[in-house]
C-alpha cells in the first residue's frame, strides 16, 4: 500500500460500552494507490456499524484538540489503541497498553499519549486528515453534528429539526456547495458524471424568485435606495420603525465588515431586472436563474447571489434536472435521487487530498443497478483523490461484488456474544449475488447454488469407499454450513432437512 495518503489502519477498542472488546484491521497486505482506497464494513443489524464511524470521528477530534492542548478530552469511555498514516508517517493514538499470558489479555489504562513512527510525539507534529467528511441520508445516523471548533470535520448529513427545514437547508446547502465547485472544470465534468449515473441529461438548473421586486429589482437602482430599503425600513414596508426584519442586522454586519460588496449588489440587482421571466405566459410572478452548465454570472456574482439571499432579498432557491428532456424540480425525484445528488455534490466541495470520507449506508432507496455501480463510481470521479480513504458502511451485497481488491478492503462485522471483525481475504469484485450471500454475508438464499454445490461436494465425499474417505474434509465442510445463517431458508424447504440429518450424522463436526 502506498501510505503517503491517509489510510486508517488498526483501532483496538477495549472495555468499550457498545464494542467491549474490538479489533478492526482497514489493510494487510500492499494495495495499488491509483485510485482511492475503500473500506467497506458489511454486518447485520446491531453489530454497530455506525457507532464505529462515529468512535472514528471522535477520535479524530480528540486528537485535534490533544494537538492544541496536549491533553485529551475524552470523547468516549473505554480504553483504545488507533494507528492510521498521513503522508508515509505512522501515527499511534492510545490510551492503553495490553499484553497477552496464559490466562488471557491484560489491559492497563495510562495516560493518552500520541506516538510518531512509534516515538512520543510532540503537540505540533501531530497529524490530522485535511478534510474529515461524514455523510448519510438517515435522520438516524450516528454522526456527530455541530462539532464548530473540529475545523477539518464537515457534517453532510440531513438530520435538521423539521421536515420543512430539512428540505430548504438541504437545498440551500447543496446550491452553496454546487457554487464552491463552479470555478473547476473539472468538478463540472464530475457533476455530468454523477448525473449520467442516474441517467439525468447534462442539465442542472438553479432558480431563484425575487422579494421587493418593485423597489430593489430595477434596472435604475441607486446605491441610496438600497441602503435606504434596510437603514428605513418603515418607510419601504409595513413594519414599525421599532420592529425591524432580521435582515436589518445582516445589512448592518455587511455595511460594517464588506461595505466594497454593496455597490456590487446594486449592480446585481440591475442585472438580475433584465434577467427575470414570468413562472407562466401573464403571470405577475417572475424568477430569474441558469443552468450551471450554461453560467450567465461571474463566480464573484455567484457569491453575492449567496449575500442577497443573506438579506432576504430573493428565495431560498429551486433545483431543476432534465431527464429524457423532461424538466422536472428536485423535491420530485425519487428519495434516493435526491440524497444522491446532494451528498455527491457536498463530497466535490469539501473533499481534499488527504481527506478521510465516512459514508453510512448509502444504498437506502438507491437502486440496486446503482448500488452494484457505487463503488466504481465513487472510485472515478474523486480518481484525483487516491491520496484519501473512503470508509463505507453497508448491508449491501451488491456493493460488495463491485470491490476491487487491487484498491478495497472488506470488513465483516459479526456478532457472537459480541462483536468481532474480520477482515475477508477474498477479491471480491465481479462475484454474483449467491456468491456474496453465502460466503461474505453467511447467509444462503433459497436454492442458493452455491449451497446446493458445498452439499454436492459433501455427498460425493461421503459416497466414496470407507477406506478412501476424507473425514477430515467432510468435518471440514460441514462446520462451515454450520456457521451459515440458514433463516433465508423457508421452513418447507428440503435443504433444511438434509442439513439437519447431516449435522446429526456429524454432530462432533
């Protein structure tokens, strides 16, 4: 592996209130480095998958402010051990120390300590991702929020108080991040790629209606009228000179802090004026917009776009796609569609190289041809980014057969008692449903060939002459078909009774 990036390692949690005791190992062996690397973490409900992308996140925070402070802050309970790289440097993070004897495994808490290539770090040295990326479409998900002082975490979930301001934040969110991308060519060429992903048209429409048209949307505006609308408000609205709008401070904090931008404004608004167009054939009401593909204003005025809707002056604004020519807004498009669309325009925005990016499962509500292409698509767009970690939560077996080992790994989180974690061995790239199902997830479908195949091999086993007979490999086998999840069979299905007679057969397997 090349590990001049940031790559997670190991992280040994101990005495953990969700875990007890876990070791997850992200990488073993050499990886090629010429795309992103992933991490995909598959298990059942319950094993935690979520809380192990939060306790992630955590630990990074602490480091951030371990690296301010040289103390540790303690995010969580339990005692743990976690080594990533950044930039070829091994980093150790550890608040215990642990030793094997014959009575089992011994952990001592110490003081939290950051190692460097295995010597003490000092404060200055420590190394933080570049950009720390958390996302999801669950309003459940475990991810922190709010973290204002964590400058490297962005939060790109939907978790919001309301439904209706879910929706406008949202939207709102994914236009600023669109407007943050708008000056690279090649975030424009990405964004075709994720549109065509969904089988969109080359087309993304932003639109916005404007307020006060008959005052602040004129081709003759001055300067003082402006002003004026804010510092006098009385005498523009219906409100008392003792009740002014909310936008009064935020012209006051811009007439103090970027009194430059206001002439700007004026000037878009006289702009916006020759721009606008009816919603329909003699309607009072009128909007301006573009399509990003087709931008009509500079990206300075895309910023000042962001600054009048600070002030009130125009909506929150409207998202428009094409497909098979058909325009249709954002809020109708599938659930999946839309968090796609979002999310994948957060990540161009605030990825950088050495970014790590948490993803908790992103197949709810995506298709399952777009689930089985996820994980390539990921790998293609962000290709510029093979410097950062993409670690992924699932339950999806479709994502699991789009891995490529030469740039994946696959963690398989069980819970037996408790949770453990493996991490599968197998390329699993290309493997089909039934093979995924049986050997990765434990769990046969009804008819699944591949059981049907291991029972094959086992009665050819059994039907060799005494003499010959390979006990061994027959134990062999049949542990294995004990360690499946056989609940996807149904109770009247046959298979279930030849494995029962089996187990009896060879109870001592």
């Amino acid at each position: 592996m090349d590990r001049k990036g940031l790559k997670l390692f190991r992280l040994r949690l101990f005495e953990n209130n969700i875990f007890d005791d876990l070791d997850i190992v992200f990488f073993d062996k050499e990886n090629s480095a010429k795309e992103p690397f992933t991490s995909l973490i598959i298990g059942p409900n319950g094993t935690g998958k979520s809380n192990l992308l939060r306790i992630i996140i955590l630990l990074f925070q602490e480091l951030d402010e371990f690296k301010k402070s040289g103390k540790r802050v303690a995010r969580f309970a339990g005692k743990f051990h976690f080594e990533y790289y950044l930039n070829g440097i091994k980093f150790q993070y550890f608040n215990a120390e642990f030793s094997e004897n014959k009575s089992g495994k011994i952990v001592n808490e110490i003081e939290p300590e950051v190692r460097l290539m295995g010597d003490r770090a000092k404060k200055s040295d420590i190394g933080i991702p570049e950009s720390i990326i958390a996302t999801s479409i669950m309003l459940t998900d475990k991810f922190p929020t709010g973290i204002s002082a964590f400058k490297a975490y962005n939060y790109l979930g939907v978790k919001y108080n309301s439904n209706t301001a879910r929706t406008t934040t949202f939207i709102r969110r994914t236009v600023e991040s669109l407007f943050k991308t708008l000056d690279n060519q090649l975030s424009l060429s990405n964004i075709k790629i994720g549109l065509k992903f969904l089988a969109y048209d080359p087309y993304l429409y932003i639109s916005y209606t404007p307020r006060y048209k008959h005052i602040i949307f004129q081709e003759s505006l001055k300067q003082s009228t402006f002003e004026n609308f804010f510092l006098k408000f009385w005498e523009y609205t219906r409100r008392k000179e003792d009740s002014p709008p909310w936008s009064f401070g935020a012209f006051k904090r811009l007439k103090k802090n970027h009194p430059e931008k206001i002439p700007k404004l004026v000037k878009l608004c006289r702009k916006i004026k020759s721009s606008l167009q009816k919603v329909y054939p003699g309607s009072r009401s009128e909007f301006f917009g573009f399509d990003i593909f087709d931008m009509p204003y500079t990206n300075e005025e895309l910023g000042l776009i962001n600054e009048l809707y600070a002030l009130d002056l125009i909506s929150y604004p409207s998202i428009s796609f094409r497909k098979q020519k058909k325009e249709f807004e954002i809020e109708d498009s599938s659930s999946g569609e839309y968090h796609f669309i979002s999310g994948f325009i957060g990540l161009l925005a605030t990825i950088q190289k050495n970014s790590l990016v948490l993803i908790d499962e992103p197949e709810n509500s995506l298709h399952p041809n777009w689930q089985m292409k996820y994980i390539s698509f990921l790998k293609s767009v962000f290709s510029k980014f093979k410097s950062c970690h993409f670690v992924v939560a699932t339950h999806s077996h479709f994502m699991v057969s789009d891995l490529n080992g030469l740039s994946s790994t696959l963690v398989a989180l069980s819970k037996n008692g408790k949770v453990e974690a493996n991490l599968i061995p197998s390329n699993t790239y290309g493997w089909s449903a039934e093979e995924i199902l049986l050997n990765v997830f434990q769990t046969p479908s009804t008819r699944n060939f591949y059981l049907s195949e291991e029972l094959g091999e086992i009665f050819r086993l059994i039907s060799e002459e005494p003499s010959q007979r390979n006990l061994a490999e027959i134990k062999k086998r049949i542990t294995k078909l004990k360690q499946l999840d056989l609940s996807g069979l149904s109770k009247e299905d046959p298979l279930k009774d030849v494995l029962s007679e089996l187990f009896k057969k060879f109870s001592n397997a």
